[in-house]
C-alpha cells in the first residue's frame, strides 16, 4: 500500500539512496558490528552525497527539504540493520540545536562542517547517577572569566568515540530554584584539554553504535561556546524532544518490518512434519497479528511525520508512538524468534540481533515509562 506522506521527490530520494547504502553502507555493517564502532569515512561519504542535514538550511550546505528526507534515511538505514550509523542523532536530534539555537558563528564554524560530515554530534545528557531526571543533573560549567570550566561526568553517550563535538547538558547555576533554571547547553570539542573519552561500552545489542563514558576534569570551553542563552538549557531540551521521540518510532517500526519480512521469508522454507511452517495455523495468526499492528504503527507513525512538517506541537502524541512502536519492535522480534526455533538463538540468523538490538528501545531517548507519565499529565490526570 503506497504511503501517501511521500511524493515522487521523496521516492526518487530514496531510491538513490538505497543505491549509495548498497554500495557504501551494506559491506561494512558486519564488520562495524565486529568493532564496535563505524568508520568517519562513511559519515564524510554520507554528507559528500547530501544524505546529512537534507532538513537543514541551504546557507550552510543543508537541502532545505523537510523532514520527511531524514525520515526516509532512518528507515532505510533502520531496514538494512546498519545502526552503527547513527544518522538519525546526529541530523536529526544534535544538528537542529545548532540550527535553532546556534549563533551564526558556531554555524559556520560547526553546523557547515556537521553537514558534510567532517564534524560528528553527540549530546551528553545522562549521566552515572541520573537518567530521565535531566533537572538534576550534576555536570557543571562554571563561568570563570571568558571561559566556562566543565566538570563532571556522563555515560551511555552515542556516537561518544566517534564524535568531534558534544552537546554537554550542564548545570552553569548550580543553585537555581527550581533546578531546571540553571541548566545550560555547552558546545565541547573533543581535543578540548580537559575532556576525555572513557570506555566504549559493550552492549547486549547494537553492537556497532559506538556508547561512551565521557569525562570533563577542569574542561575550559570559551564563553561563545553557551549554545542559546545560559539557564534556557532546560527549555530547548524540551523543545527538541518531540523530533527526538519521532525519530525513535520511524526507525523502530522500520526494524518490525524487517525482522517481519525476514521471519515471512523463513517460515515458507523451514519445513517440519513435512511440510512449510507457514501452513501451520498457529504461525499464519502470529504472523496475520504481527503484520497488522505493523500497518497500525505504521499509519500512526506517518500521520505523526505529516504532523510534524506542518509545525504542529504532537509531544502527547510522539509520546505514544515512541513507547508503542517500542513496546511493538521488543514483541514482534520475540515472536519472531520464536517462529525460527533454535536458529532463532543462533547469531548467524540476524533475527537474534533484532531481539538483542530491541532490548534497549523502550529504555533510551525516555523511557517508556516516562512518555506514560507525559501523557497522563497531558490528559489532565497529574
């Protein structure tokens, strides 16, 4: 059935870049799944092509097209299980802080140079000890004469090996009542004297997205470093959660949709009893169940895409996609599993890693639990 979100434009986009990831992307997923981290040369490929930023601005390199372009990206990416590209986090959910709140010299400095891939984003916002809890978070960026001094800790921070500039979520008044007006955004390069990678941490699933302890020991980052104003940290963090969210319910019903389609291609080959499991009653209502709420996220998912480009304020609504879309991507992979019996547990299916790599979906970006708790509010209950 044609999603009518796209038009010819946007299918075209994505026909060429089916063609690039072939040829670009495809041959190196196994072996960034091995190492636990992609190549800078692919990102550089990836915005040499124009496939970064497509939603940024012109002047500074970007396509000016909307959204639906990065989507489109997501989903292919999301389809070839290639998410040691981490494109969505890096145009989709850094690049337009820079966008927005950037001033024109940090764009041209960065923004430019995130488009083409030669500059890699990370956010830091979680840290050891706090998670959804941004308010109370204890990194701190002190002014101290013309510099800010940052330090603190964070963890779990994609794209931390690889990037070349971070978006430190960081306390630059620490005595603000209520907390969340004292927080800042800092733009920290990497060579930044001060600031230092830990560990690229192991995972039980996407193995080649690059996860990071980061550390800031004493980190001097200049004044003109503050992203948007000082204690408004809090606020634009708020404001760029709703695209967040989307992203993550784009790429998770992309990812049902490939495991699904591989188990639909499995169970018309396996054979048991002599004869195709696919005949079995029992998997045809599985499977009959699983594509039909594939189709429903599906739906819902590209009405909230349509909503988004149009300008329209959806966190209620990108609140439920994320936690369903989630909550969907972790059963269905289950289920499908289950349908290729012990191969399923073999790593040389790739329906384990899809089980693995769905593990963490309804925990990051907010958990689950947290989009709960933002729409009970929204409906008055709280």
């Amino acid at each position: 059935m044609r999603r009518e979100i796209f038009s010819d434009e946007h299918d075209h986009f994505r026909a060429e870049f089916r063609r690039f990831a072939a040829a670009e992307i495809s041959p190196h997923v196994e072996e960034w799944n091995e190492r636990g981290i992609s190549d800078a040369a692919a990102w550089r490929k990836m915005g040499e092509a124009g496939f970064l930023g497509a939603n940024a601005p012109e002047e500074y390199g970007g396509a000016g097209a909307d959204f639906l372009f990065d989507a489109i990206v997501m989903e292919e990416l999301a389809y070839l299980r290639a998410h040691a590209l981490q494109a969505s986090l890096h145009s989709d959910i850094c690049m337009p802080y820079l966008t927005t709140y950037g001033s024109e010299e940090q764009k041209q400095k960065y923004l430019t140079k995130a488009i083409t891939g030669e500059c890699l984003l990370a956010i830091a916002m979680t840290e050891p000890s706090t998670g959804s809890d941004l308010a109370s978070v204890q990194t701190r960026a002190i002014l101290d004469g013309d510099e800010y001094v940052v330090n603190g800790a964070k963890t779990f921070i994609s794209n931390g090996q690889n990037c070349d500039l971070v978006i430190v979520v960081a306390k630059t008044d620490p005595d603000a009542d209520p907390p969340h007006r004292g927080i800042s955004l800092i733009l920290v390069e990497a060579d930044t004297p001060g600031f230092e990678r830990g560990r690229n941490l192991k995972k039980l699933g996407l193995k080649g997205q690059d996860t990071s302890e980061l550390f800031f020991n004493d980190c001097r980052v200049p004044r003109e470093n503050l992203l948007g104003q000082e204690g408004q940290g809090f606020k634009m963090l708020m404001e760029k959660l709703q695209q967040e969210r989307l992203c993550i319910g784009v790429s998770s019903i992309a990812s049902c949709r490939r495991a699904l389609d591989d188990t639909l291609d499995y169970v018309k080959e396996r054979k048991a009893f002599g004869q195709p499991i696919a005949t079995f009653q029992n998997t045809q209502f599985k499977l009959a169940e699983l594509a039909t709420e594939v189709e429903i996220g599906q739906a819902f998912v590209d009405k909230l895409l349509a909503a988004h480009v149009r300008g329209e304020e959806v966190v209620s609504e990108v609140s439920m996609a994320k936690w369903w879309t989630t909550d969907l991507q972790k059963r269905l992979t289950g289920d499908c599993l289950q349908l290729f019996g012990g191969y399923g547990f073999m790593d040389e299916y790739p329906i384990s890693r899809d089980y693995a790599d769905a593990a963490v979906q309804p925990i990051y970006a907010g958990t689950n639990e947290i989009m709960k708790v933002i729409i009970a509010r929204r409906l008055g209950l709280g």
